[in-house]
C-alpha cells in the first residue's frame, strides 16, 4: 500500500514538474517574445498616430492594410513565436493566449477572416472564461473594421448576457471596443455612454486623458455643454499634454452660454485666448485660436468683430484643410443668419465644401446647405431685385435719383471697407515680414527655413507681389530680359509694359453707374409684364425650395402666401395655393381655414390638376381634362432629369423636375415626376425628408401604377432604419 501512494506521489510530481515546465518555457520564451512585438507593432500602428482635436476623436484607430504593410514582418514573428507554445507545449496555460495573440496579428495584419476564425476557436474550445471573454471582445472588433455590424451587435449581445463575471481588463476593452462601434457608425450619444462606462477600468494615463477628451469632445457635439465643460475641467486638472490642454481650454470656452450672469466670464475666457494668441508657443494654432475669438464674439452677437477674427483664421490656416472648413461655415453662417447676404453665404458654404474632408461629420451638413443656398441665394436675388425695380418705379424723379445715387455711396463704403482691411494685412505683413527672416534666441525661433509660419507668409508675399511664377534664376521683372524662359516656353508669364504697369486699376469698377442703374428700371409695359412674371417665378420656386430642402413650412407659408395675395390668377398660383393647403393640413392649427384655400382654387382655377387635387379627386380625372396630355417637352425634360439622376447629378435632377411641376403642373406623366423627385430627395436629403415625400406620393397618386413601387421603397426604408 505504502508502495502504491509512493509511486503516485512521484507520477504527480513528475506530471505537476512536466505541467509546471510546459507553462514556464511558454511564458517566458515564446508568448514573451510575441507579446513584446505585437506591442511594438501596435505602438507604431496607433500610438503615433496624429489626432486631429478639431474632429472627434476615433476610439482606435481603423485597421489600413496598406499602414499594417510596413509592420508585416513584425507580425508574421508574432505569429511565427506565438505558434510554438501551440505546437510544442499543448497542455500549457498559455495556449489560449497565444491564439488571441495570433488573432490580434491578423486583425492588424487586415486579414480579417482568419482573425475571426481564430478568436471564434478560443471562444469555442477554451475553458479559460477570461480568456473566451478577451477572444469574443477581439472578435467584436474584428466585425467592426469589416462593417459587419449586425454580428458585431450580436458578439456585444452575447458576451453581456454571459453570466460569469467579467474581469476589469476586459470590461476596458469591451466598453472601448462598444464605444468604437457606435463611434464608426457615427452613433455618438451610445459612443459617449460606453466611454463614460470604460473610464473607471483604464489604468494607463495617456488612454485615460484622450477618453476623457474624447467624451467631452462628443457632449460638446450633442449640445450638452454643462456636461463637456465638467469632463473639459476634469481634463485640465489632470496635467495633460500641452497640444491636448491648448484645445480642451478653447473647447471649453465654448462651452458656456453667453447671458448677463455669464458676461464676466466671457470678458475673462476673451483675455484668456488673448494670451493664448500672444504666447509664441501657439503660432501653429493661430487659425484656430482665432477661429475661437470669432465663435466668442458670435455668441455675443458681435458679428462684424466675429467675421474680423475669421478673417485672421483663414489667413493663418494654409495647409489646415480641416480648419478652413470650419472657419469658412461659420462665415456663411453669419452672412445667412445674421447679414441676410445669401450670395456670400453660399459663397463661403461652397469653399468649406471643397475645403472639407469627406470623413468629417459636419461634411454633410454643410453639403446640404450649400445645395440649398445654391439655389435659395438665385432665387432670393432675382426676388430681391424685383421688388428693388417696382420700389423705383413708385418714385419721382428726385426720389429715384436720390435712392439710386444712396445705392452707389453703400457699394463703394463696402468696397473701401474691404480695400482698408486688405491694406491693414499688408502692413502687418511688412512688419513682420523682417522678423520672420531673422532668428531671435530670445524667442527661441529658429532659421528661417526651419520656420513653417514664415515660409507660409513669405510664400504668401511673394504670391501677391509676383504672382504663380516657374522656379527658375532671374525671375524678376527687372531682369525678365535675361529670363531663360522664352515666349514659347512660358506663355502663362505675363509681359508687363509701361503703360500697364504706370495705370492704377479703378476699384470701384464693379459699381454700375446710375446711368446703368436706370436704364434696368421697366420702361414699357411688356418690360413690365416680364419683370411681375419672374417674380411670380421665383417666389414659387423659393417657397418650394424652403418646403422640400429644409423642411421649413413656416418661411415657405411666408412665399406662397406673397404669391396668393398679390398674384391671385397667376400662372404659380394655383399649386401656391394648394402647398398652402398642404401645409395648413400639416399644421393642424384651429386658425388656419381649409376651405377657403379650395374655393379660391375652384374659384380661379377650375381646371387645375391642383384643385382636382385639393377636391380629393383622383389623379387619373385630372388627366382626362388636362391641357398639356402627352407634352414632348415634358418628356424630354423628364428624361433629362432621369439621366440626371442616374449619372448622380442629384442638384441637377431636382432642378429639372421642378422645372416641370411649376412650368406643366397638369401633364400625363406626373406621378412619375413627383416619384422620381421623392427618390433624388433620398439622395441629398435625411432619411427623414425622403420618407415625408414617399408618404405624400402615396397618398396623392393612390390609382398610379407606381403605387407598388413606391410602398416598397417605403418598406425598404422603414427596414433600413430599424436595423440602424
């Protein structure tokens, strides 16, 4: 017996010793050497990755093949070390994590399919629960890089209904890894809740600080500044980096809403970013601290101090694409909002249009306004000016005279105003210009090539003064005679002669003369018929453009009614009429009188497709009386505008259909326009715009053979959103 328990002691010493050697020579030789350089792949993958702080941060960084490439004999040595334990020490403790190793290479590696496999065979087959939960968060994240987010959701799902508790290190990555997938969707209220909830788990400074800004970051966007500005105070109280502090402090000012209680601290937050402005530590973020002025003195309603301060931003933001985008909204936001000046505001949206990255979140939100302003600034100007030539005609001769000569003082004061502002750049210019070249050990600048802003303003200098010339020796124009670049070979250089260069160019020569002015003023009535016609054109067309693209009744009420009172038998009149009954049914409002807008419409227009319409009659009656029937530019047009539509050319293909509902209101082919214009508006409109006009083809055009096509567009939509 005695006998018996010795051999078994020694068998379960000599397996213990075997297990115990398995588990050292894994851990401490190859799962080590992995570890060390999956983590040396993943600093130079991630960590020295540049944040933008002007965007939201990404929660990780998305997984580019063609960045990993450079890391690929790094992760072929983690996968190479991290097969050995697998091979060679099969009942070692390791095992699982060095498949979870060779997972992680994989993902890096964008080798996606295999990375799933094998954190799907340690979900399956491992006993270990920690390391199961850390394979299940690997594959959530692989689900992610790959879009694939209803299994992505699914693994999130599963692995929170597990009911063995999980460890710390693993709610970290799990709720970071959640936080990533709403961020990817651009999901951000659940990105910062998941964030919030990853907070207390994460050890490491660094990832701690940016969580922490990140959070803030998204608070700010959603417009819950009391929250943003305590994760902003919480962040400066931590002692962050100084790029990091520089932006939570900006940031942070912004946060506060400006009123009497908090106009001392908007005096102290200006000081502040003053001093910011002034400290040469700064002079790479010049564009954005005066971009933070502007947003200041905006909230505060200073606009003409704002659009100052934006001015500056744009001056220093070359090479700052994100930050001109930004700078270039906020001008067209002032110049739509506050200065009723919708050519500049469409001007200024286009440049932050083609200014923006396409990754930004603000990219399609200021795409849809400059489609808008695009066509709101034309048609508000032809209104503008309408109504500017009937006001002239109203008047004497002195009367006339007296406003159009008040018209030309205004443009000029403008143009001299600008010109004073342009003069004002030069001169700062100039004077900086000297200390730019030098290097002051005082200020702790360097040579001037080493000095990014210096070469920015000298290029900018030498731009204005000598335009886009070639590279080349004796460029000057003193010396243009001994110029190697001959006639032929630069024929973009432009010779300049005495005469040119002795004759100052006049600046007011955009102003049109008064006798110009005049002579734009109706003189006859067929001039004067015309002129009453556009107007009538353009304020349809505005109101439409106010209803459809921005989904704003009450200014579109604000044109149709215009329309119904001056024009009573117009030709817009009539569907003028009817989106006023459209949107009184919308409204609900006990004042607002249904019956009135259809016996106008019976009244005046009796033959109208729009009253048959506003009488619930059917589509199909309001053709067999129509006056147009088979139209061939009606179709024409609307095979343009199909075209249109198909080459994606959205802004195009609705400027032609509404071509043809304002010009042939009554014509064979409408339920097709009015669908077709429903499927651009889910082009270049929200999810919500396109359902709003699905729904109203539905109930307008019930007899349509494309009443099928329709509701299941409907249906698609309605999917689509539940799965979002």
């Amino acid at each position: 017996m005695k006998f018996q328990i010795i051999i078994w002691l020694l068998c379960f010493i000599f397996l213990s010793g075997c297990k115990m050697y398995h588990d050292t020579t894994a851990h401490y030789n190859a799962y080590f050497l992995a570890r060390e350089k999956l983590t040396e792949v993943e600093n130079a993958l991630f960590t020295n990755s540049n944040d933008d702080y002007n965007t939201v941060l990404d929660i990780y960084t998305r997984i580019d093949t063609n960045t990993a490439k450079s890391q690929t004999e790094g992760l072929e040595y983690v996968i190479e070390k991290a097969s050995l334990p697998i091979q060679k020490h099969k009942i070692s403790k390791w095992v699982d994590d060095c498949y979870i190793l060779i997972g992680k290479a994989r993902l890096y590696k964008g080798d996606f399919r295999n990375a799933a496999t094998t954190f799907k065979f340690v979900n399956t087959n491992s006993e270990d629960f920690e390391a199961r939960h850390r394979a299940l968060v690997g594959l959530m994240r692989v689900f992610v890089e790959m879009e694939d987010f209803e299994n992505a959701e699914f693994v999130a799902q599963y692995l929170a209904a597990d009911p063995i508790p999980i460890s710390k290190a693993n709610s970290r990555d799990f709720y970071l890894t959640l936080a990533h997938y709403y961020r990817v969707r651009q999901l951000y209220k659940p990105t910062a809740i998941y964030l919030e909830k990853a907070l207390p788990y994460i050890k490491n400074r660094n990832t701690k600080l940016r969580t922490i800004y990140n959070i803030a970051q998204i608070w700010q966007k959603l417009g819950e500044d009391e929250k943003a500005n305590q994760f902003y105070n919480d962040l400066l109280g931590r002692g962050p980096d100084y790029d990091m502090m520089f932006f939570a402090r900006l940031n942070a000012s912004k946060t506060i809403v400006f009123s009497k209680e908090t106009a001392d601290i908007f005096k102290k937050t200006k000081r502040e970013t003053l001093k910011l402005l002034n400290d040469e530590k700064n002079a790479e973020f010049r564009d954005k601290i005066y971009y933070d002025l502007a947003n200041l003195e905006y909230k505060q309603h200073n606009y003409d101090k704002s659009l100052e301060y934006l001015s500056e931003s744009i001056y220093y933001s070359q090479g700052n694409q994100t930050q001109r985008a930004l700078t270039y909204e906020l001008f067209g936001k002032i110049y739509y909002e506050e200065k009723k000046n919708f050519k500049k505001a469409y001007l200024y949206y286009d440049s932050a249009l083609q200014s923006i990255p396409k990754q930004m979140a603000e990219y399609n939100n200021i795409k849809k306004q400059t489609d808008f302003l695009k066509v709101f600034s034309k048609y508000y100007g032809e209104i503008k000016q309408a109504d500017r030539l009937l006001r002239l005609m109203d008047f004497d001769e002195d009367e006339r005279y007296a406003a159009l000569e008040n018209e030309i003082e205004r443009e000029k004061a403008e143009i001299d105003k600008e010109t004073a502002r342009i003069e004002k750049r030069r001169k700062q210019e100039r004077i900086q210009r000297p200390s730019l070249l030098t290097t002051s050990k005082a200020e702790g600048s360097s040579w001037y090539f080493y000095n990014q802003e210096a070469i920015n303003t000298g290029k900018s200098y030498f731009f204005r003064e000598w335009g886009n010339r070639p590279l080349a020796d004796n460029w000057r124009r003193s010396d243009k005679e001994s110029n190697p670049f001959s006639k032929k070979q630069s024929t973009n250089i432009t010779e300049v002669t005495p005469e040119k260069t002795d004759s100052i160019p006049d600046k007011y020569a955009s102003v049109k003369s008064l006798e110009e002015r005049l002579k734009e003023i109706p003189s006859t009535s067929t001039q004067l018929k015309a002129l009453h016609f556009r107007l009538q054109e353009n304020l349809s067309a505005l109101g439409k453009t106010y209803m459809e693209l921005l989904q704003d009744n009450s200014k579109a009420k604000t044109y149709f009614s215009r329309l119904q009172t001056e024009y009573p038998r117009g030709k817009f009149t009539a569907e003028a009429i009817y989106n006023l009954l459209k949107i009184c049914k919308l409204e609900q409002k006990s004042a607002c009188d249904t019956i009135s807008y259809i016996q106008q419409l019976v009244k005046n227009f009796p033959n109208s497709t729009y009253t048959k319409l506003a009488e619930n009659k059917t589509v199909e009656q309001s053709k067999k009386t129509t006056a147009y029937g088979d139209n061939p530019e009606v179709n024409r047009l609307y095979q343009q505008s199909y075209a249109f539509y198909q080459s994606g050319n959205y802004t195009l293909a609705q400027q032609t259909l509404n071509q043809i509902i304002t010009n042939y209101p009554q014509n064979k082919n409408s339920d097709k326009v009015f669908l077709l214009r429903a499927m651009v508006i889910g082009q270049i409109d929200n999810r919500s715009a396109y359902k709003s006009a699905l729904q109203a083809f539905l109930r307008e055009y019930q007899s349509s053979e494309l009443l099928s096509f329709a509701q299941n567009l409907l249906a698609h939509l309605e999917k689509e959103k539940k799965q979002n």
